[in-house]
C-alpha cells in the first residue's frame, strides 16, 4: 500500500485527492471504476492527504430496490451520518440494476469500519419495514485516487 507520507514531488500520480465530484456527462473523466477494493477516480489533479493509509470501503446491497428509493429520498440524512464519521473524506451512494452499492473513502481503516456499523444502525432504526440483506463489504487502503 502506498501511504500519503512516501510521495515525493518526483511521483504526484501516487497520492490521495481530498475532494472530488463526479461528473458523469464528462465521459471517462469523472467517472468512477471499481475493482476488487481499489477505487480509482479518474480526475486530472492530485493533492497528498496526510500521514497514514487512506481506507475505502465498497458496500455493494444485492435486491435493495426499495432501500436505494428509501436512501434516494433521505439523502440529507445519508449525509448527516456519513459526514459525521471521524476521519471522513468522500462518498459515493450508487443506484444499480439489482439494488445499488456505496462507496467511502476514509483518512484511516477505523473511519471506514465505522461508518459500515452506523450505515447498519441508521437502516435499522429508520427503516425496520424494509427487509434488507446484509451487504458485502470490501475493505482495504486506496492506492490511487486522482481528481481534476
């Protein structure tokens, strides 16, 4: 894994952008790509975050249709939580043919776990009609992320 920390001026690309929006109309830029755990942005600028492993987390809900409209009309409280994460940098909520997947980008691993265990609360709390499955969850430090 590469940390913030081991960049040197000599190698920008290998880094960590802080802030980003995707803009799906600009074609390949902007968009995202999501292999495995690696989560990569593509962008045109990059900035180094501190110290530490960046962590991403990839929460992909399987026939959660009527989650994603449920998250799709509150996302001011989607927000509210996942801002309010330590260590939050980005996220990404994804609406798919079968349910939809999120993606979170955190300054460190506990930022990311947690945010998984207050997703599960707030579904808990503020949806007990819904029967959703658990998500799978991918974990794991970002490699490169670059913004424009």
């Amino acid at each position: 894994m590469v940390r913030a920390a081991d960049v040197r001026d000599s190698a920008p690309i290998i880094a960590y952008v802080r802030e980003h929006e995707r803009t799906a109309q600009q074609g390949a830029r902007g968009q995202q790509r999501v292999t495995g755990c690696r989560v990569l942005v593509l962008r045109s600028t990059v900035e180094v975050v501190g110290e530490g492993e960046v962590h991403a987390v990839i929460r992909h809900y399987r026939g959660g249709s009527q989650l994603f409209d449920e998250l799709e009309r509150r996302t001011d409280d989607v927000e509210r939580v996942i801002r309010g994460v330590p260590g939050f940098i980005s996220y990404h909520l994804v609406r798919t043919a079968d349910g939809g997947f999120s993606v979170g980008v955190f300054e460190d691993e506990s930022g990311a776990t947690e945010s998984t265990r207050v997703a599960a609360d707030w579904v808990r709390q503020n949806l007990p009609q819904l029967t959703v499955s658990p998500p799978e969850v991918i974990e794991g430090g970002v490699i490169l992320h670059l913004g424009r």
